[in-house]
C-alpha cells in the first residue's frame, strides 16, 4: 500500500482521529503503532462504530477499543500464504512486519482479488407524495428533484453502482413516469433497473409484498430523498457478521431543549439545566434484510418498515443497528433541499 503513513496512529490517539485515518486510508483500518513504529493493533471501521453504539466519546482514547492481538505476516510471506491468514482469520487486512515488529506494508485482500457485482437485490423507495417540499413537487417526483446537478436519486443509484450493487428495483407510485423515462433499464448508469408501481400508499415496507422474484441474499431498502456517502459493502459485510435477521442504519441525533429545564423534589428545586442537549439514536432509512422478512409483511396494506422490524423483534430473531459515520441528509422540508445543493460538491 502507498503512503503508509495516513493509517498510523498512536496508542494515545482519540476515536475521532482513529476514524479520520481510517477515512483518509480508504482500507478500513488504522494500525495502532508504539513510538518506535513497532505494531502495537488495529482499529476497524466495525471498532469504531460499536464504540459510537455505546456512545463512547469521539475525543476519548481508542485505549479500550482497539484490538491489541492483532494479526500480521513476516516479511517474506507469499499471497498465498497471505490470502489462507485473511480467511482463517476472517479479515481482509494484514499488516506486514520486520523483525523488529516495523509494520513495512499492508496486504489488502480486495487489492488482488478484484470485487465482482454483488447479486444482492436493491429496493428504492421512491413512490412518496413530497407534500412538505411542495410547490418543488407539484410535477416532479421528490427523488427526481436536483441536486448537486443531477436528481437525488441518480446520485443513489450510482452509489450503488460503485459498491457494486446493480440489481436495482424501483418503488414508484407518484409521478412514476417521470423516474422511469430517465432511468429506462438502467443501462446507461451502469445498473439493471426495473420498477413496481404502487397503485395506493403502501408504506416504507407494503410494497415488498408487490416484489414477484424470488430472493435467496441479503436484500437492501432504501428511502429515495436520502442522501449518503455510506458504503453499502461495509453495511453488507456488518449484516452478515451480526448474523442479523434485520439490519437498520442509524444515527445519532441532538436535539437541543431551547429552555431551562428544571429538576423538581415535590415543590422544590434541585438542579437547573440551561438549554441541556439530549442525544438520540435515530433510524437512518437505510436497511438489509432477509429474504423471510417478506412473509411477515401483511399483502396490499400500508406498512412501515419500523413495524416489521417489531414483528422481526418480537419473534426474537437477530437484529441490528448499523451506526452511520458517514454523511446523511434526509430531505423531507425546502431548507433541508438548500442544505442538500450547498454541500453536495463538499462530500460527492
């Protein structure tokens, strides 16, 4: 790997700068090295978003979560013998050492075997009404409206296209015309495109009943009016490893109470907060799910996707949150539309 160094980090460096590396490196680890360069850990981008889980502070130390076992090669070891450690070992990074423990290069798995499109289905729903971003919608699907110079939804498909998830259905209800005169067959994106028509409002999940196909993998669903710069592989990778039944893509959320809040004991005061800011943890409208999840969606009705995940919940099967780091923006109101354009250039 060139330019090593953009990985390094040191035992006493923060989550935060822990994340950045990992961001700025692109392989989805940081490797944790001691002041005489020796291999000390690993960070992973799956550390990291556990910590964010148990709501670890992003300027506290990567001390307690980094793995301090982690898994290296001698120099000299060939790519066979590299490749068997990756899948004994279930990981897709070894780091290279000298004898001195000097990490001198790093073997990335997807480096020499070159990803293939993934077969796994992707739904995109994209059939709402758009009413609170009205009159922009009066003649125009809310997922086709600009961006950044192109629709909403082009910018989805092609993040798509880039993990290599190009089996792609489209959800449409308003104006479906619209989406698919631009889309076609998706060929021209790099996509295979194809489209269920809601005749009425079905929900975030109703319409997956309309799906005719029969899927054997992890399947993603996604609301249409988002914008994200996440990487579906990883979501893909999280889903699996969890061993999930039902995975939702989460955030967190501040809101700030915009007064004093007050503690009372009976009639008396006990403690006075000015403007306290509470923190949530939100569902993004990003999910992967598998193929039995389908079955427990009642036929032609409205439903949401928060209520299959409580039928998924309540039969006791697996699920998961796969907290985003990543840049979101949901664009439901006009100043989250103006927000939208005046970033897009910054993160895409």
């Amino acid at each position: 790997m060139k330019n090593l160094s953009k990985i390094f980090i040191k035992e006493n460096s923060t989550i935060k700068e822990a994340l950045n590396a990992i961001d700025t490196g692109g392989v989805k680890i940081a490797l944790v090295l001691n002041n005489d360069g020796q291999l000390l850990g690993t960070v992973s981008d799956g550390d990291i978003r556990k910590s964010i889980l148990k709501k670890e502070n992003l300027s506290g130390s990567i001390e307690k979560i980094y793995s301090k076992n982690p898994i290296a090669a001698k120099i000299g070891c060939t790519k066979e013998e590299l490749l068997n450690l990756c899948h004994r070992h279930r990981v897709d990074q070894i780091p290279i050492i000298n004898e001195k423990n000097n990490v001198i290069d790093l073997y990335v798995l997807n480096n020499f075997i070159l990803p293939k499109n993934r077969s796994n289905k992707v739904f995109l729903m994209v059939g709402g009404l758009g009413k609170r971003l009205r009159p922009l919608t009066e003649d125009m699907p809310k997922p086709m409206l600009h961006v950044g110079g192109k629709p909403i939804l082009q910018t989805i498909v092609e993040s798509f296209v880039k993990n290599g998830f190009t089996n792609i259905t489209m959800c449409s209800g308003y104006k479906s015309h619209k989406i698919q005169e631009f889309f076609g067959d998706g060929s021209q994106f790099g996509a295979d495109i194809d489209y269920v028509i809601e005749n009425h409002r079905m929900g975030t999940a109703g319409a997956l009943t309309l799906i005719k196909q029969i899927l054997d993998k992890p399947f993603f669903v996604m609301n249409g009016d988002l914008l994200t710069n996440v990487n579906f592989e990883n979501m893909l990778d999280f889903h699996e490893n969890e061993n999930s039944k039902a995975t939702m893509c989460v955030r967190e959320y501040d809101f700030k109470v915009p007064f004093g809040v007050i503690t009372l004991d009976n009639k008396k005061i006990t403690l006075i907060e000015e403007k306290p800011v509470h923190s949530f943890i939100v569902n993004a409208g990003i999910y992967l799910l598998e193929p039995e999840c389908i079955d427990l969606i009642p036929d032609n009705q409205f439903f949401d996707m928060t209520s299959l995940f409580e039928r998924v919940i309540s039969l006791d099967e697996n699920t998961a949150a796969f907290p985003l780091q990543e840049y979101w923006l949901d664009i439901g109101v006009k100043s989250e539309y103006d927000q939208a354009n005046a970033e897009f250039h910054k993160i895409f």
